[in-house]
C-alpha cells in the first residue's frame, strides 16, 4: 500500500521584523505527499513557497503546526529529506564536485558510495570536472553537482526549489526526464517549486497552489484543466487593427502583426464569451481569417486562481 511520505499540517511562520509588523509568511498551510508522487509547489513571488520548504527541511521552525515523514515517530528532518534550495549556497564552493558529493554522502553516514559518485558524476556529465572546485563549475553546472549532492544523501523524499534555473534548454530536458526517473524508477518522493510552468506541466502530477501563505488549490493537473474549463483560442485577422478595445475585455495576450495579418491568443471561461468576442470583431468590422482551440495550459489555470484569490478549491 502506499504510504504517506510527507504530512504538513496546520503550518504556520511569521517573520518577526525590527520596528515593523511582522510578516506572515504562512498563515496556516497543510498539505500532504504519497510515496513515489512528483508534486509541484506553486504560487507567486512572495507566496511561502520556500518559507514552507524550508520549514520542511528543518532550516527554520514554523510557529505552529506539525510536518510528519513516511508517518514515522521520528521526524528529524536529516534522516528522510534532502533539498536542493534556490540560489547557489547548496555547495560548497572550495572542494571540488567529487569532495562535495563525499563531503554530502558522509554527512548521511554513507560509506563504500564511490560507484554511485562515479554514476552520478557520469549521469550529469560532471566526470570531467569532478576535480574542480565548484566555484570554477558553470552554473547549470553547480546546480547539476547541487543536485547529486542531494541524491548522494539517500534520501527517499527530495526537495527541489526552482530546479530547473538558470538551467539551458537541454540541461534543463535532461533534468525534467530524469526527476521522472527518480519517481518512477526508484520511488523517490519529490516535492519541486518552480515558476516555469512548462516544468511543472511535464514533471508533476499534481500541484499545490500557494498564495499570502495560503493554500488556494490542491488537486491533479487534469482536474484543474477540467474545474476552471479554461479555452485558448488563438485568432488570425486579416489586416492590421488596433486590440485595445477588445483587450479592455478580454485576456488576451501575444498579439502581434506579421505578413498582413494581426494575431493574439485569448483565455475564454465559457462559450458566451466566445461570441461576445466574436461579436465584437464583427462590430469593429474586423475580418476575421481563423479561430484555432489551443490546450488549456497550467500557466492560465494558475493565473485564474492567483487572481481570484477570494476563494480556495482545495
Ligand atoms: P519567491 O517565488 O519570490 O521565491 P516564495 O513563495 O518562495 O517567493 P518566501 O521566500 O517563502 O516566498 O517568502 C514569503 C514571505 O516571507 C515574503 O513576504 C518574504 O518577504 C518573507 N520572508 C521570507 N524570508 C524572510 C526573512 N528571512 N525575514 C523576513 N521576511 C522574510
């Protein structure tokens, strides 16, 4: 049976600043992850997404609340997590890559891991650096040993913040397949944030909307497609014409002109908008070459919920 790898409950976490209010930076967050379960962890800058993270990983205490591990008694954080933080502070900058996955696997206990340094040194193409000091790695680089400094540890629960940043277009491929891998293939329970939704559409079953410390939704990619019925369409006009009407009432966005015809794309919730829309083109005499359906994507799903952040569909 699957089992329960990461239990938050009732998270709380202030801020205390000097001659300020406080800042809350969750007010009250409960969440929680199965074994083997790739969740993604979004919400907009400022949201909690690290403050929880970190609370997760024991760098910081919340106020209140609890955070169970693979529903053991013993939640001491080093035992069962190991993270991957934003910035470049996961390494260290004077060993080289080889000290720092030693340095990482001895910090765990482990011994006798030098095959699985020498594979992970290989699986992220480091071998040839494995004797520089970190702080002479590229950054894709740095991030690559940061996170094989992570898997040296163990762990069965990963911690991954904006994973993929900074990261080239392979790079960062490369690391989107193989945090599949990591789930499918050897169980790993992964919790990631990241504001690139492209990466949170291909690695995460489900995500965790987060916003002022709070938790606004928390379901599968799937069903929030289906529970916000969000339409793309992108239109082809013939001509050159102004949008700044139709923009005032609709979401519109990437509309350019190019060869004669004016483009955009738009976010619609029902099918009256549709026609709305239609029937405005038609009122500014507006002609009209063709109306694609697009996928609805995470990005306007989250954008819907961070918006309206009246009401939570947790
Ligand atoms: P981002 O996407 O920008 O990284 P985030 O969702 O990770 O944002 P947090 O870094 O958790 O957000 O910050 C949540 C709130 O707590 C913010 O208002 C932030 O200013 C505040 N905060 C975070 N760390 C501290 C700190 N050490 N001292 C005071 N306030 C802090």
């Amino acid at each position: 049976m699957v089992s329960t790898a990461l239990e938050v409950n009732s998270l709380r976490k202030t801020y205390p600043l000097w001659r300020q209010e406080d800042v809350i930076a969750l007010q009250d967050v409960s969440f929680s992850v199965k074994e083997g379960e790739v969740v993604g962890l979004l919400g907009p800058n400022g949201a909690g997404k690290t403050t929880a993270i970190k609370c997760i990983c024991g760098l910081i205490t919340p106020d209140t609340g609890s955070i169970t591990f693979f529903e053991q008694n013993s939640n001491n954080p080093a035992e069962h997590v190991s993270a991957v933080l934003e910035g470049n502070r996961n390494i260290y900058w004077r060993l080289t890559a080889r000290e720092n996955l030693e340095f990482f696997a001895g910090l765990q206990g482990r011994s006798g891991v030098d095959p699985e340094i020498r594979s992970i040194l290989e699986r992220f193409s480091l071998n040839k650096k494995e004797n520089t000091p970190a702080r002479k790695l590229s950054r894709g680089m740095q991030q690559k040993l940061a996170l094989g400094c992570s898997l040296i540890r163990g762990t069965d629960l990963l911690l991954l913040d904006e994973p993929t940043l900074g990261l080239d277009v392979k790079t960062s491929r490369d690391l989107r397949r193989y945090i599949l891998k990591l789930a499918s293939k050897e169980g790993k329970t992964i919790l990631l944030s990241s504001h690139d939704m492209n990466v949170v559409e291909d690695v995460c079953e489900r995500v965790i909307i987060i916003n002022n410390g709070e938790v606004m939704a928390d379901d599968k990619v799937d069903n929030l497609k289906d529970l916000f019925n969000i339409h793309i369409y992108k239109f082809t006009l013939k001509g050159r014409y102004k949008l700044d009407d139709i923009e005032e009432n609709f979401d519109i966005s990437e509309s350019k002109y190019i060869n004669g015809k004016t483009r955009f794309k738009v976010a619609l919730k029902s099918s009256d908008s549709f026609y709305r829309l239609i029937d405005e083109l038609q009122k500014s005499e507006i002609r009209l070459e063709k109306v694609q359906n697009l996928d609805s994507h995470l990005e306007e799903i989250f954008m819907n919920i961070i918006e309206n952040d009246g009401g939570s569909v947790t």
